[in-house]
C-alpha cells in the first residue's frame, strides 16, 4: 500500500466515526424531545379545565355584557349573569367533557368541541391544539 492511500483511509474512517457520533446525539436528543413531548402532551382532564375557564371567561366578558337594558336594570341584570356563569361551572365543565373529541397523536392532541346552548347565547365549534402542557385555539366558529 502506498502511504498516501494510509492518509486518506484514516481520514475516511475519522470522518465516518463522527458522522457517526453526530447521528447518534442527534438521534438521542430528537428522542428525548418526543419523550418529553409525550410525556407532557396535555390529558382530558387538563383540556376540560382550560375550556371552562376560557368559556366562562368569554360568557361574562362577551355575553353577560350585551344586557339589552339602561342603566341599573342593566347593571342587575348584568352581575345576575355573571353570577350565574359561576354558578353553572360545574355544568359547563360536564357539557365541554360529552361535547368533546380527542385525537392524541401522543406528542399532541386536538381537540373538537361542539357547544350547543339554549338561546340567546349561540351555539358553537372549537378547534384546540394541545402540546406540552399548552392550549392554542385554532377554530372558533359560531354555529
């Protein structure tokens, strides 16, 4: 063998190593993501607790608000709906968890809601991703 064919052998077989090497961390570290992404990917439960406390929030904020009365009738009426709302978390919570479809794709979820309710306040879909502990609502359509 000649000895620059010895040179280019051993800086082949280095460079393979570490290609090597770098597909191995990397291969490591994207599993370690997955598992961690697994592991966080938010459950049921998670999401029910998060849809009630974002439709409360948009009932007494949105709905409650838009009171068709002048001054303290108004007023009344609109802190009787507010209270109202909390009164009837346990409800929602129970109508967002039959309403509900979960797709987990084990690093993330989706989740379709369909709310129907009795008039005045509308009926509605949501669309909600769901990865590492997170909620994004994606759709929001009234019905």
């Amino acid at each position: 063998m000649i000895k620059g064919e010895v040179n280019i052998n051993k800086k082949v077989g280095g460079r393979m190593k570490l290609l090597k090497l770098a597909a191995v961390i990397i291969g490591g570290l994207l599993t370690g993501l997955a598992g961690m992404m697994v592991i966080n990917n938010p459950g049921q439960g998670d999401y029910e607790k998060y849809a009630t406390k974002e439709l409360t929030g948009y009932l007494k904020e949105d709905v409650c608000t838009q009171v068709r009365s002048e001054g303290e009738v108004k007023a009344l009426l609109t802190g009787y709906c507010k209270t109202l709302v909390d009164t009837g978390q346990p409800y929602l919570k129970n109508t967002i968890a039959l309403s509900t479809k979960r797709s987990n794709f084990l690093i993330f979820s989706i989740y379709q809601t369909e709310l129907s309710f009795p008039a005045p306040v509308p009926s509605y879909q949501f669309g909600t991703v769901a990865v590492m502990k997170q909620f994004y609502l994606y759709e929001a359509q009234e019905l």
